[in-house]
C-alpha cells in the first residue's frame, strides 16, 4: 500500500493502541511493549497506517498512565526506552508510522517539578509552574473558586502549608500554569525528543484546556460562558504555533492531532488553522447516535468547517474514553448524543454489532482521516458488570459510581484460546488488571482471523480497499438522493457508499457492483443497518 500524499495525517488509518490492556507480553497482567511488537504483523495484516499509543511514560497510574511523571521515561511496567525505540522501528519496517500521547495541560503529582513545588514557599518560582492560590474563607479553608473536577468532586486540593492547588481532573495531576516560559520550553523539548527518536506524531491531550483566566473566575456550571475561564482560550493557539514551528522543523513529515472537546465547529476549526494542529478529534460524530439525520448534519458541518482552514477532518467512533460504539448502538434509545458514557441495562449486542459493521464502512469512506480503537475490529462490547473492587478508574471512584467511568472499553484484549487470559498473557500470567468476560472466547483474534464472516475479516476487507481506491481517505464527497434514512454518497472514481439506517431493505443504485458489503446481501436490495461499497458505472 503506497500512501497517497507525504502529509499522511490526511487519510490515513489510525490506530489506537492502549498499552496497558493491548498484549502483556511478560506475564504480569498488564500489556506491554514487548506484547505490542509480538503483535506488530496483526497490525500490519489489519492494513492500518499508523498507530497512536496512549501514554506509555513513567506514571503512578492514578489516571491510567495520563498522568505522567517523566516524559523521557518508558514507564518499567510497559518496558524501557530502548524497547520503544526498537518498537518504532519494527513499525517503520512495516510502514506503520508513530503517534505518541502528550499530555500538557497536567502533569502527575510525582512529578519533579510538583514535589519541588510542594517543597518550596507559597508565590515561589517553584509554585508558579502550577495554580497554587490561598483559599477563600476566614482561614483559607474554603477552596480558591468553585470550579468542579472533571472527574468529579472539586477542581483544587489544599497543601500542608495551607495553599490549594488546581487539578481540573485528579488530584493527582496538577494543572500546570502555561502562562510560564518555562512550561512551554519544556515542552517543546519533549515533543523534540520523541520527534529525534522517529516519532510521526503527537496526539495533545485535552488540548483546548491548557490555558487558564489567571483571575480564576467562578462560572455558573449550568450554562457554558463566552468566554469560559478555562475551555477553548486564545492562548492556546499561541502555544499551538510554537508547536507546530517544531514539527515543522523536521524535513520529513511530522503531525500534531489535537484532543479538542468544543461543540462549536467555528471554535474548533480555528486549532487547525495552517500554523497550528494538523488534525483534531472528531468528538460531534460519535456522540451522534446511529441516527441518520444527526449523522447527515454532523458530516456537513464537519467537512465545512474544516474546508475552512483546509484541515482534513477526522472518524471515531470509539476510544479510550467512551461506551464502546457495539454496546452505544445496541441500546433501544440510540437517538440521542447524551450517553457516550452511561450504564447501559438493556443492549441488543447483535443490533449494536450489525450497525457496527455499518459504521465502519461509513467512517472508512468519509474524507480524512479515520480512527480504529483496539478492539473495535473484534467488535467488543462494553463490559458493564466490572465488580466495584475492581474498577480503577477515578471517574468511577469520584463520583461514587454515578459514572460507571471507562474501565468497561479497556478490559484487556482476547488474542485466541492459548491461556486462560484467552493469549492476552503467556500460559500461568497473573490475571490481567482487569476482568475478561468468558464470552470473549468466542470474539479472540485467532478465531476471527480464520472467519470470513467476522468482524476482524470486514475491518481487513475494507481497509484494504481504502488503501487501494484513490478516491478515498482525502477528498471531496458528493451526497447522492436516497430515501429517508438513507445516506448515499459518492467520492468521485464511481465509488459509492450506502448505509441503511432506515427499517426497510432499500434498493441499491443501478449500474453498480458491490465492493463490500456489511452484511450478505439479497438481491439488489439493502437490509436495514446495513453498508455497502460500491463501483457505479
Ligand atoms: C483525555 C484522555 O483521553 C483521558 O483518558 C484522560 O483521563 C484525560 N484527558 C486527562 O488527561
Ligand atoms: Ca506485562
């Protein structure tokens, strides 16, 4: 598969690899470096183009590994630096290209920088790297402003000397204070590091946060305000730009991916600008159901915005932090955008599983970039029924279970039916972080593989087409009639693309031959959620 363009961020499949629940190469119950290059040839028979890994650095863990304590470091539990620097390479071997994770708006509370801050005096240059204030209240016993974590509970966390410090998420990641020269410079010698080591890209972690109203202003939570005292800042362009000055620096092509939560496409474009990121996440499409018209709407206003700044847009459908799309699908409500994360009582898997395979021909056929997170490709459910003494996620724990937080999308893989973790780990492996459900022995990989009728072979089929059909990935798209709940469209080079979200069969175009399709087809006509592919004439 050749790329089509050098500025591979255009079109390319990503990836997402998730360390901790991936492949556990050493038997310790938690995925691994030396797991991920075991499965490099899988990756690479799957027909992805790159992989994004989230963060793999030295962490305590309070928030799975974003928290970070060194970005130099290969935390021990995943491997060591030269590991993933032999990593990187094998990839390349394959023409895999490499995302790393960088996470600026927090830093973990082990890191050097935080315990020197807590060491030294309240206004030191050593507190200045972060958001430490007085409280309020006759003694400073009540918190600086009432900003909530995003995680749940408050946004600040009060230090033996008195002060508070502010954690948008836990407490355990100290916001750091861009507003400091030295932050940025820091940064910017991380992002030259992985850059110098092969690194292709980096995805920014919660990038539209980073810069803060030093006045610390309260807001009232029911409403979003214009401007808001922390989400979506001017400031954060700047930082932007002297990001992109170091990609840029680079002769061969290097990218910048943002994390940008912001529901106004205006405001979310204006990060993608020619000197800034080079892609963003396309969050709008996921929350959108499997709802043809909320489909519609998302991608004309996705693809405007971007052709705005002449970004490429950007398809996921599910990642690290969100109700996997099998289970999000199978709910009876799909219709609204509320529950990317919710608990899900009732779940028809098959109905979640056949729009699935729906989606992913719609994803894979849209302009851009799209992204494939580990697991999807064996179409895994959301694992609901985690035991309360075995969920590790914060969101979990801080809001008492009110969220059921996303330990249920990051159970570790099932590989095939060597060991009893289903090959996650070798033969006689601690058990892995978290529960596997015994249901997944009959989605592992191996299985998969050998299935034409599977999950894994439609992810290999279409993705190899992707790769080989020119009109794909980058490009424009033309909307062609179709019934009610019916999205057709073309991308020019007689390809076509069919999703049937409607309740009735409906009939394919005339003059066509069939590509792919998600499921057996009869006739000339196409069942309810369900794809297709096709060459017109
Ligand atoms: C977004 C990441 O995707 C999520 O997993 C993490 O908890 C937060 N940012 C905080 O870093
Ligand atoms: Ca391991």
């Amino acid at each position: 598969m050749t790329p089509r363009t050098t500025d591979w961020w255009r079109h390319a499949a990503i990836y997402q690899v998730y360390p901790r629940s991936f492949a556990d190469g050493n038997g310790d119950g938690i995925g691994d470096l030396a797991g991920v290059r075991s499965r490099l040839d899988y990756l690479h028979r799957l027909g992805i183009e790159a992989i994004w890994f989230s963060p793999w650095y030295l962490t305590p863990m309070a928030d799975a590994g974003y928290d970070v304590t060194d970005f130099r470091q290969i935390d021990p539990r995943f491997g060591t630096l030269a590991e993933a620097e032999k990593l990187i390479d094998e990839a390349h071997q394959r023409n895999i290209r490499i995302i790393v994770d960088v996470v600026p708006n927090h830093v973990s509370n082990e890191h050097a920088w935080f315990l020197a801050a807590l060491d030294a005096a309240p206004d030191s240059p050593e507190r200045e790297l972060f958001w430490f204030r007085d409280g309020r209240g006759e003694s400073g016993e009540l918190p600086p402003n009432e900003w909530q974590s995003i995680f749940g509970g408050p946004a600040w966390t009060r230090v033996p000397d008195g002060q508070w410090y502010l954690h948008l998420f836990a407490p355990e990641q100290p916001d750091l204070n861009w507003r400091n020269p030295l932050v940025r410079d820091e940064y910017e010698e991380v992002l030259r590091f992985w850059f110098d080591r092969g690194v292709d890209g980096i995805r920014v972690d919660s990038a539209a946060m980073c810069s803060k109203d030093p006045a610390l202003p309260d807001y009232d939570h029911t409403v979003f305000p214009d401007p808001h005292p922390y989400v979506d800042l001017d400031e954060n362009h700047d930082i932007y730009r002297g990001w992109r000055a170091v990609a840029d620096s680079y002769p061969d092509k290097r990218a910048l991916i943002g994390e940008v939560w912001l529901a106004d496409p205006a405001r979310f474009a204006r990060y993608l600008r020619a000197d800034e990121l080079h892609t963003a996440f396309n969050f709008d499409f996921l929350g959108c159901g499997w709802d043809a018209l909320a489909l519609r709407a998302c991608i004309d206003q996705t693809l405007a915005a971007h052709a705005g700044v002449e970004a490429p847009s950007t398809w996921v459908l599910s990642n690290h932090d969100v109700t996997r799309h099998v289970t999000r699908y199978g709910r009876p409500d799909t219709s609204t955008a509320a529950g990317i994360r919710q608990y899900n009582p009732v779940v028809d898997e098959d109905l979640g599983r056949r729009r699935a395979r729906a989606a992913a021909l719609l994803t894979m056929a849209l302009p851009g970039a799209v992204y494939i997170y580990q697991g999807e490709e064996l179409g895994l459910p959301e694992v609901e029924n985690i035991p309360a003494d075995r969920r590790d996620d914060p969101i979990y724990h801080r809001t008492q279970g009110k969220d059921p937080g996303r330990d249920g999308c990051r159970v570790p893989l099932p590989w095939d039916e060597s060991t009893e973790t289903y090959g996650f780990g070798p033969a006689g492996a601690d058990r892995p972080w978290l529960p596997q459900p015994t249901a997944w022995a009959q989605l592992n990989a191996a299985a998969q593989e050998s299935d034409p009728a599977s999950m894994l072979r439609l992810y290999h089929t279409a993705l190899a087409l992707r790769g080989e059909e020119p009109a794909l990935g980058d490009g424009p798209l033309t909307w062609l009639p179709a019934p009610e709940k019916v999205l057709a469209f073309t991308r020019g080079g007689g390809f076509t693309c069919v999703i049937n979200l409607s309740e009735a069969a409906t009939p394919l175009p005339p003059n066509s031959t069939v590509l792919v399709a998600s499921q057996p087809l009869t006739g000339a006509l196409l069942p309810p959620d369900t794809g297709v592919w096709l060459r017109t004439f």
